[in-house]
C-alpha cells in the first residue's frame, strides 16, 4: 500500500503537520503539533485521523524500515482508532518535499 505523505504548516491554525493519506479509501493518520509561540500551550506531538479529537503521546516507536516504507506502533487507544496497533506503509512524498523531508519532519514533531 502506498501512501502520498505531505508537511503542512498552518500559522493561522497555529500547527504544523505530517499527512499521510491512502488515495484510495481516503483513510487519513497525522501528526500534529503546535508551532513554537503559537498562543496554546505546547502538549506536545498528536496524532489524528484528521476528523474527530486528537490522541496525544499515541506512538510509542516509530522506524524508517526500508528508503520509503515507515512504520509506527501506536498505543492501545491509538491502535483501537485506528484498527491496529501497528501501521507500516510505503510513502509517496507530495508537491516538493522528498523521501528525506518527510522523515526529517515526523522525528521533529516526534521530539
């Protein structure tokens, strides 16, 4: 399964984000955080299926399997939102970002 990823900024929703979404059953995963000197207190990194509440500290671990194929294990709530614990897919980067950018990007927001 390939998944088109892209790294969107937002300054007026005051987020920035990492979006993988699988063309096909338009199924959605990000992750979220808020932009340094935003006006919301910084909780950190979320993720979201992009409708519906955010889960906050949802990926335990996440890993760079093969050059365009991540993986991620999510926590028990996490997992049941999104049907399993476990989510690996190759992705496809979107508009100018690379392979690179998008790794670079989550293990930012993951910080």
């Amino acid at each position: 399964m390939t998944i088109r990823a892209s790294y969107e900024r937002h300054p007026d929703l005051g987020c920035e984000a990492v979006v993988f979404i699988d063309d096909e059953s338009m199924a959605c995963f990000q992750i979220q955080r808020e932009l340094v000197g935003s006006d919301r207190p910084d909780d950190g990194y979320c993720i979201s299926t992009g409708a519906g509440a955010p889960i906050y500290g949802a990926i335990q671990q996440w890993r760079r399997v093969e050059p365009n194929r991540l993986e991620f294990a999510l926590t028990h709530p996490a997992g049941r939102l999104f049907g399993d614990s476990e989510l690996s897919f190759e992705i496809t980067p979107v508009g100018d970002d690379t392979v690179e950018d998008i790794v670079a990007h989550v293990e930012r927001l993951l910080r």
